[in-house]
C-alpha cells in the first residue's frame, strides 16, 4: 500500500542484519516532481524518521536517528563539497562519518541525533 510506497520514497528502513531498528538505512528515492517526502516510524528505542525536501538550489534532508541507535545516511550527490550537515561541511560534522560516494549517493554513518543534510545544486 501507501505506507511502503512512501517508505520506500523516503527511504528508511531496518538493517535486514541487525534487526529491531538498532542500526537504520537512510537512502531516500529522489523525485524532482515531489516537493517534499516525510515517513516515521516508532522504534523500540523511539521516533526515527526522515523527511526530504526539493528547495530552491538544493536537496535537504531531516533526519532523526533514536537514541542507542546509529544510521548509514544515503545522500544523493556526486560531489561531497556541495554537502553539509548542519551549518558545516558533512565531513566535518560532529557525529557524522563520511565512508564512501557510491552509485550517486555520499555514504555516511551518523550516531543517534537529529541531522539536516543539505546537497547544494
């Protein structure tokens, strides 16, 4: 139904590997015809969720990691100098760990938190 499609397009889910939502994939399905995106879901450790937005110049993306969990942040860019987390480089950013570009995506590992992703265009 609706909810997987939105899930899907959102692009949250569980680690098949480690399950009951400990470890979440970020890896959003961007649409250009969508302004914007938003799925949450409670966890057994709380409220985690994403919400992506097409602005003006950018791709920003919300997300919300529980606590006693981290995330693997699929960001849609070829280039991580136009991304930021927060007001700083994403590289840079406390509680972000870049690992990889891969198939059109920067690949970060973030801890528990809430972070704003923004991919200049």
């Amino acid at each position: 139904g609706l909810t997987w499609f939105y899930r899907n397009l959102a692009g949250m889910q569980a680690d098949p590997w480690d399950p009951g939502y400990r470890h979440i994939i970020f890896k959003p399905q961007r649409v250009k015809e969508l302004e914007y995106v938003s799925y949450h879901n409670n966890t057994p450790y709380g409220k985690g969720g994403i919400t992506w937005r097409n602005e003006e110049g950018a791709f920003t993306m919300e997300l919300n990691v529980p606590v006693s969990c981290w995330a693997t942040v699929h960001v849609p860019a070829t280039d991580l100098s136009r991304i930021t987390e927060g007001d700083e480089a994403a590289d840079q950013a406390r509680g972000v760990s870049f690992k990889e570009m891969k198939n059109g995506y920067a690949v970060f590992e973030v801890e528990s938190g809430t972070y704003q992703f923004r991919v200049s265009q």
